[in-house]
C-alpha cells in the first residue's frame, strides 16, 4: 500500500495504519483554494465585462437617457459637500425629492479623485459584479461546486443584469449586492445578518422599503422554529421596513420636493386597469421565471422578496416598467437565482425522482440558457470589433461641445449631457423654467430641429441665438452677446 504502513497489533485485534506521507492530499487542498476562490474569480470577470460594455458605449456617445447626467449631477454636489441638486430635473430641484437615494453619496469620494461620469459606470459595474460573490458561495454551500459555480454564473450573464449594466447608471445598483449578501446570510441561517444586510435597503430608493419588510418575513418563516429571538426580531425589522417606505413616501420626499409632494403618484393613481398590458406582463414573468429558474424558484420562500418590485411595476400605469427592458428587473436577478439554488435543495430531498433529477440538473441548465441568451444580449457586443472603435462622428461631436466654456449655463437633450454635466450647470431642453442658458445643444442627428433660430425662439422668445456650429449630428446655438 502506497502512503502507509501497517503494523500489526499484539493482540491480533488488526491491522493499524501508521500515517505515511501526505502527498495525496495536495490536490484536494487545491481543489479547496480554486473552490474558495471561485466566485471572486468569477466576479472579477464579470466586472471587466460590464466595465468593458458600460464604458465603450459612453465612449461612443450612446447613452440612452438622462439618468447619468442626474446623477452625475447629484454625486457632484456630494463630492463638493453641497446638497445634490440636479437641474436636469428644474434647476435647482434636490434629487432626494424625486427618489430618496442618499446612498449614491458613497460615491462622492471616487467622483472627488475621478470627476468623469465613468466613475459611475465602473461604480455600477463593480456592484453588480460584487453580488456574484454571495450567489455563488450560498450555490456552492447547498448544491456543491460544480451546481454552486453554474448558478454564479447564470446570475453573472442573467439578462436582467446585462440589460442594467448596459443602461447607464441607477442607484439600483447598490441594492443587488445587498439583497445577495443578505439572502445569502438567509439561506446560511445566520439571522441577524441577513436583516442587518437587508436594512440599508431603505436608503437606496424608496420602495425598496417593501423589499425589506418581505427580506424580513422570509426570515422570520425560516426562522419560526428557532429557540432564538430572531422571528420576533424579524417581524420587528418588517414593520419597520413598511413604515420607513410610509415616511418616506408621505413625508421626506415632499420636504425636499419643490410641490411638496410625490412626482411618481401620478403613475399609479388614476392609471390604466392592473390588467392594461396582460400580455407584456405575462411575457416579463415567464422571462423572470423560466430561463432563469425553470419555475422551481416557486418552491422557495425566497421568491417573496421579488414580490414587491414586481407588484409596483405591473400596478403601475407607466408601460416601460412592465417590459424586460431598461434596469428595472436588476433586483430580481440574486433573489431568482439564490431562491433557485434553495428550491432545488430542498427538492433534491423529495420523495419524487423525477423532481430529484430536474433539481440536480437545473443549475447547469440554467447557466447553459444564459450562455446561449447572451448571444443576443448586450454583453454579446463585446465580440464585435466596432464596440472598441470610436466613430468619426463621435470625435467631431465632442470636438463641437469643446466650444462650450466650464462653468456655462447649457440646456440639452439626450446626447449632450454626459459630456457637460461634469464641468457646466445643464438643464433639460424646454425645462429651464425661466433661466436663460448661455447654450443650447442638442442631439439632432434625427433632423428633428429643422429651422435651429425659431427653435430657439419657441424655448425663450426673449433672447437670440446663433448656430455655433454642427458636427456629427449634433446642434450647438450660442446665445448673443448682450441678450438675457
């Protein structure tokens, strides 16, 4: 026998293994370390992807809306000690009455060393990747290495995530890696920490609040068996999560709102019938809970944690939440994924062998749906050679908007935004709300400025403005010298 000697005993009792040389555990100790390792080296990986996919099209000039200027705007004011207005929602608006976000000034020191909108790409990016971890180390603890690696990496390339990494930037991305590491605490029965993960959940935007309160009662049903305190303290946590949405709802926002109220009401009250878009619904659902699950999330009591975000979107009379598309669906994506890896531990104890079998191969299914789905979603752009090129048109529109001093007074669209908010005051074009801007640019690689002075005019019929110049789509009008 190699690595051991036997000796036999005096009393014929048998044969005693004298330990030998320990060569053969080397491999399971490097097994262990690449295991340990696994999902950190799986969340570096998807950080230089979304990095990779953000920061190229902002490089191309593609940003699809005005959510990174707004909140470039308000990571600024942090970064200067200021109160984050953004005047891209009417100048002088405080973003903490629109959402109630105080979490996005976490960025400020990052914004202070690298003021550029980037640093909020890569921001978003390094969260998002960061939630990898906890997904995939609950796997791997429930279903084993190979499962526990599957399901990470389902999670990682989930079309939820690409379709958010793809969209500029939202405070949405703080609570992904919250809800991971806290659901991840769930599943390892470690109570506290999952409500303590949970909690700052209500500084990240105001409804997630709710999010908190349903966190909290999957605890306090996992938990009700426990000699502990944890359930009571759980239920605590619950209601405090439902109140702390109350306050912010009826009473935060509209102190920092200049109408004294909630902008967002008007989304649900007096909307459409809950039923309006049943079919765009009912299409966002089976992608929530097919691809990514194969239905058998619907076994885990996790599942409850997606309840409010679903509810407030497919309630909403707004039809760009009920769709796949945007970020909206980026919180859903650790809880499906980790409500995924519970239900098939719980089903790998069935008394069914058929339920066995699907829950045992499900994780890998899963990844092998992602994979293939990422062919035609954003990360798959990453393949293609025009992603790392910067158009002729993007160098000339940049080159446009050079013109424009630091410090000036602009109004834009989308397109101008990103580029100017880091160093002038923007407004959004037709919201200035009685303030002249210095300039004017705009996006118009539509055409849909067809005559620049009388579009000027219609926007502020005091003043005059003159073409500065236009360059790869783009219309910059300079206000005459001596006009107000």
């Amino acid at each position: 026998m190699r690595g051991a000697v036997l000796a036999q005993p005096a009393d014929d009792t048998g044969p005693i293994p004298i330990p030998g040389p320990r060569r053969a555990s080397v491999p399971a100790v490097r097994q262990r370390t690449w295991t340990d390792r696994a999902p950190h080296l799986l969340a570096l990986a998807l950080f230089a992807a979304y990095t990779t996919l953000s920061v190229m099209r902002y490089r191309r000039m593609e940003t699809r809306s005005w959510d990174l200027g707004i909140f470039e705007q308000a990571v600024r004011a942090y970064a200067h000690f200021q109160p984050p207005v953004a005047d891209l929602k009417g100048p002088g608006a405080n973003i903490l009455g629109d959402h109630f976000s105080p979490v996005t000034a976490l960025l400020a020191p990052a914004y202070r060393l690298f003021p550029t909108p980037v640093t909020l790409l890569v921001a978003q990016a390094a969260l998002f990747a960061l939630a990898a971890v906890p997904v995939t180390r609950a796997a791997t603890r429930l279903l084993g290495r190979a499962s526990g690696l599957c399901i990470g990496i389902a999670y990682g390339l989930s079309w939820g995530i690409q379709q958010a990494a793809d969209f500029d930037f939202h405070e949405i991305c703080f609570a992904v890696p919250l809800i991971a590491f806290s659901l991840e605490a769930l599943l390892g029965r470690r109570w506290r920490a999952a409500l303590l993960w949970a909690a700052p959940l209500v500084l990240v935007k105001e409804d997630l609040g709710i999010t908190l309160t349903a966190i909290a009662l999957a605890v306090a049903w996992r938990a009700r068996h426990d000699p502990s305190r944890a359930p009571l303290y759980a239920l605590g946590v619950a209601v405090l999560g439902a109140a702390a949405t109350l306050l912010t709802l009826t009473a935060v926002i509209p102190a920092f709102n200049t109408t004294g109220g909630y902008d967002y009401w008007s989304k649900v009250d007096g909307g459409p019938s809950p039923f309006a878009g049943a079919e765009t619904k009912l299409r966002t659902l089976a992608w929530l809970l097919l691809p990514t699950t194969g239905l058998l999330a619907l076994r885990s009591p996790l599942l409850l944690a997606a309840a409010p975000t679903v509810g407030w979107r497919f309630l909403s009379g707004d039809d760009h939440y009920w769709s796949t598309d945007w970020h909206y669906s980026a919180v859903l994506m650790p809880v499906l994924f980790l409500a995924l890896a519970d239900a098939a531990d719980i089903s790998r104890r069935s008394p069914r062998p058929w339920l066995r079998t699907y829950a045992d191969r499900l994780p890998a299914c899963a990844a092998a749906a992602a994979l293939a789905l990422t062919t035609s979603l954003p990360l798959a752009t990453l393949t293609e050679a025009a992603t790392y090129r910067t158009p002729p048109r993007v160098v000339a529109a940049e080159e446009l908007l050079d013109r424009i001093p630091d410090g000036a007074t602009v109004e834009a669209n989308v397109g101008p935004i990103s580029r100017l908010t880091g160093r002038c005051r923007v407004m959004w074009v037709g919201d200035t709300r009685g303030v002249t801007p210095d300039w004017i640019a705009l996006n118009n690689s539509s055409g849909w400025v067809r005559d620049p002075h009388t579009y000027a005019r219609q926007l502020h019929p005091d003043a005059r403005y003159r073409v500065a110049g236009e360059a790869g789509g783009y219309l910059l009008l300079e206000r005459r010298t001596g006009q107000k």
